[in-house]
C-alpha cells in the first residue's frame, strides 16, 4: 500500500494530530489526555503517515532539541514498512534542521529494540503517565533503520 508522508506543524495540522494520538493514547493506552498534549507540541515538526484514503495511520514528533516523541501508529500498521517510513521521515527532518543528536524516552519494554538502532541509555529510568520510561539518545549518523529481525 501507498502512504503519503507529510510534515506539518501545529498550527495546519493539530485536528488530524489530536484525532491520532487521542485514538491511540488515551482510548488504546488509557493514558489521560492531559498528559498527551502539551506546549511542545507548538514548537516541535510533526510527521504524518496517511493511507490511501488520506486518513492519519502515523505520526511523531521531532523537537528543535533532537527529541523525538508522540509515536503513535494505529492499530493494523504496526508494521516494519510503517515504522521504517516514520522513522526515516523523523532522521531527514533531524539532518535538514543540523539536528546532530537524536533523544527519546521510551518504554523499558522496548530499550533492547531502541539499542538495535544506535541508541543508548542516557539517564536513569523515570515514570511518566504511570509507565516506567527510559531516557536514550543516539548520535544522528549512528541511527540505523531496524531490519525485520529487530522490530517488536
């Protein structure tokens, strides 16, 4: 399947983002809105992934600080084709604005798979929204795209 990949701010897109995240956030995870959406969201580049039918299926923010954030994927695209895209999307945005340092903070679930694309552990563990999060970052030119071995 065709996706159509857009980057977008706050301001043109928020609807479509807000729509997105809330689906997978709040209804999905049962994480509270207000801790969804805050004024990062303002100043951070977003990508969105659409199918065929021009309905949102991906997004993520990448912050003016490198930080990457907000991924969200629908239920039924959680796949290596999807989060390839994404991620692909997310590291051309970071060389365009001279980002040099990619950070994130993910689930402890998924550390070993954020290792497998160069990033590595930068602080200690912390709870945010009641989920055990662990800070990484990786040199930009060490990211690497995961192969279908290494997505969970």
């Amino acid at each position: 399947m065709a996706f159509q990949i857009e980057q977008v701010d706050w301001q043109s897109a928020s609807q479509r983002l807000i729509e997105l995240r809330e689906q997978v956030f709040v209804l999905e995870w049962q994480l509270p809105r207000e801790a969804e959406f805050d004024e990062d969201d303002k100043s951070a580049l977003h990508i969105i992934i659409s199918d065929g039918d021009k309905k949102a299926i991906a997004t993520a923010r990448l912050k003016p600080t490198g930080e990457i954030g907000r991924v969200a994927i629908r239920i039924g695209y959680r796949n290596l084709s999807v989060y390839k895209q994404l991620f692909g999307a997310l590291v051309t945005l970071a060389y365009s604005l001279n980002i040099t340092t990619l950070t994130m903070n993910c689930d402890l679930t998924s550390v070993s798979h954020h290792e497998s694309l160069g990033f590595t552990c930068s602080g200690p563990a912390f709870m945010e929204a009641g989920i055990a999060r662990q800070p990484m970052s990786c040199p930009l030119s060490s990211f690497r795209l995961p192969d279908a071995d290494h997505l969970h």
